[in-house]
C-alpha cells in the first residue's frame, strides 16, 4: 500500500486518475490536512515537523510500504521525518521498516537538471519557492551539474485555487509558464502538485515539467520494492482504492 499526504483535497481525485491510468491495482490511502499548508506559510515548514512525523507513524501502522508527500513546501520537513523513523522514531508497520518517503517533486527536479543549466520555477505560494530551489540544488549537486535558478512567482493564482477556480489557476499558471522564452530557460518547473494540468495548454518550445507523474511512479516503485515477497496463492485478495483521512 502507498500513503499519500496532501494539503489539499483536490489531489486525492487526480493521483486516483494517475494510478487507473498508470499503476492499476495500487492501494492508495490519501491522509488531507489542509491546515499543515496554512500553518507551514505563516510559521514556517519546521513548525509542522511533529505533525508529519504523526502521518508517516499513522502510515506505518496501517501498513504502508511507502509515503509520498505532495506538497512541494513540505517535502523536505516529510523527508527528514524519513530520517528520524530510520533512526527508530516511527513504528515499522507492516513491512517491518518504516514505510520509504518521497517528495513528489523529486523525480521532477532530477529531470530539470538533466535538461540544462538554466531552469525556472513557476510558483503560486511563495512558500514553495525556497524548498523547490533547495530541492534542485540537490539534485544538481547529486548528478554533478550546475544549475541557475529563475524564480517565476505567479500573483493572485493561488487566490484562484483557494476560491475553486480550478480551470482559472490552471490558466493563470500556464500563460506563466508559456511566457519563458526558450533562449532563457532548458526547463520549466511546475513546483506544485496542483499545476499539472497546466502541462497540457503550455505551447511554449521549453520543456514544462510537473511532479505528479514522475513521483507517483517512484512511490509506486517504492511501494513494490518495501513489499514483502510471499508465494501466489490462487485466491490472493484484489487491493481496494484506499479512503481518505482527514
């Protein structure tokens, strides 16, 4: 089973897609807390540190084999509670170890640096910005490259998210990322999960990168890799789709 924690309930419908679409028979179980966004912008991401370390315990107990987080501003507080569970700090759940964790946006900014030196970061949340830039300096750092990042903040689009217009936002985000021209940038970056959709009206000749796809398929990996190995029986159980905590 892979866990999924959100700050917004809008993503448990499109990574439900993601899996029909691409991992069919995955067990997701969605945990939603909108608050941890809240709190984390006005008090900074380490403020909800315990609070996602509670999440991946929950995960663990309910047997997940791996977490993925999908909120790029809290991506690296949701790794270094991976960290302090490798440590002993969280339950082993079901697989004997405590589940993986990924960021969604990880696999992403691995494909942003191997595109080129130059990348931009589309965001909506300021918030977002800081952890995503971190995110690619790690990444260039781990594949020996140098990277210069643009930062490309998008005023009042996150105000369109938050009122459920969902097409306007997605609007918004693609015009900003169709304005890079290509002889400025060798990648865009989406930095959060809730601009996929922006992907597929952007007709801008720079590669538009989102983390979703990418990084549910490397949970899925994950999931499959923290799996216990045990001989088919013939009357193997199908996995349900999971429910959602909130």
């Amino acid at each position: 089973m892979l866990a999924l924690l959100h700050t917004s309930p809008v993503h448990v419908p499109a990574f439900e897609a993601l899996r029909d679409a691409d991992h069919p028979g995955l067990r997701l179980r969605h945990f939603v807390d909108e608050d941890l966004l809240r709190r984390a912008r006005e008090d900074g991401p380490d403020a909800v540190a315990d609070d996602v370390a509670a999440v991946l315990d929950r995960a663990a107990a309910e047997g997940a084999g791996a977490l993925l987080c999908t909120c790029s501003t809290l991506g690296a507080v949701a790794e270094r509670a991976a960290s302090a569970g490798a440590a002993g700090a969280v339950r082993t759940g079901g697989y004997g170890r405590p589940p993986v964790v990924l960021r969604v946006d990880r696999p992403m900014a691995a494909a942003a640096v191997a595109a080129g030196p130059r990348v931009v970061v589309v965001a909506a949340l300021e918030s977002t910005l800081a952890p995503t830039t971190a995110l690619l300096a790690e990444e260039a750092v781990r594949a020996g490259r140098r990277v210069t990042v643009r930062p490309l903040f998008v005023p009042g689009a996150w105000a369109l998210f938050e009122a459920g217009d969902t097409e306007g936002y997605v609007r918004e985000i693609a015009t900003a990322a169709g304005s890079v021209p290509a002889a400025d940038a060798d990648a865009v970056v989406l930095a959060q999960a809730s601009m996929a959709a922006a992907v597929d009206l952007v007709t801008a000749s720079v590669p538009v990168l989102a983390g979703p796809r990418p990084g549910l398929a490397a949970a899925a990996r994950a999931t499959a890799l923290a799996a216990p190995h045990t001989p088919h029986t013939p009357h193997t159980r199908r996995a349900g789709h999971g429910g959602t905590a909130r």
